[in-house]
C-alpha cells in the first residue's frame, strides 16, 4: 500500500510538470552585485581612460603592438573597445558621464579561443594614472603610455 501511494505522488508530480504553465517553475533571485543598475548607459569608456596604458614604463617605448605584450602588462582603452594580450572587448554597457570612475560591461573575443562577459571598472589616478579592475580581480595600477590616434587622423595626415 505504502509502495501505491509513493507511486501515485511521484505520478502526480511528474503530471504537474508536464502541464505546468510556461513560468510557473521560474525562480526569483536576488541580485548580489547589481550590474550598472538605474545607470544612463553609454557604449564607450569615458575619455579619462582612452590611451595605451602599461604596468611598466619602460616597456612602453618598445611597446609594437598590444597582443605581443605580456600579459597582465598592457591595456588599451579606445571608445567602446579595449584590448589586451589575451583578448579583445566591446562595450554594450557604461556608466554615462563617470568623472572618476567608470564600469562598463563588456563582450570579449579570447585570443584562445571563445568568449567572454565581462565587467571592468578604471579609476582615474592622477593625471598619468589608471586603476583597472577586471572583475574580482584585485584592482591593477597602470600608467599612461600614449594616445590612439583615430585611423581617420592619421589618413588625412
């Protein structure tokens, strides 16, 4: 008898799955970090972060071209994109009008291979300095290499 009514809930259950209305299983969960909540959204950084920044100053005269860097060394912040040696990123969300301060969410291309969402935070340190923080990350300080001259600038020049 014990072993029916078992069977008859496991039955009933399984009955209440298969007709359960589209939501009705949907759970609410409550968000922990809140990403760029009741914020104006932009998508790019602020101009404070735009430029090639280094964690060592004297790599930055050599510095050819961003993926040969070490890793972890080098970043370069450019409107809605940033790159660094082991991926490639656009934002599709930042805060707006960051003085600063600025996170933006981002979409990456990894170097090897896939991708990723990611949430990068800069601090303006000075006016030579830029702490970056990808993530949970501990925040990284960098300094000022150079600007990036648009593509359009350095044609018609």
């Amino acid at each position: 008898m014990a072993a029916g009514v078992l069977a008859l809930a496991f039955s009933s259950e399984l009955a209440g799955q298969a007709f359960a209305g589209k939501g009705d299983r949907v759970v609410s969960v409550q968000r922990r970090f809140p990403l760029l909540e009741r914020k104006v959204l932009d998508l790019r950084f602020a101009d404070f972060a735009q430029g090639i920044w280094t964690t060592d100053q004297e790599a930055c005269s050599d510095l050819r071209s961003i993926d040969r860097s070490q890793p972890g060394s080098t970043v370069a912040i450019f409107r809605g994109l940033m790159e660094t040696p082991d991926r490639i990123c656009t934002v599709y969300g930042a805060e707006q009008g960051a003085l600063e301060a600025q996170r933006a969410a981002m979409n990456c291309d990894l170097v090897a291979g896939g991708d990723a969402l990611g949430l990068l935070t800069v601090r303006r340190r000075g006016s030579q300095g830029l702490m970056v923080q990808d993530g949970e990350r501990p925040p990284e300080y960098f300094r000022f290499c150079r600007g990036i001259v648009p593509v359009t600038q350095s044609v018609s020049q």
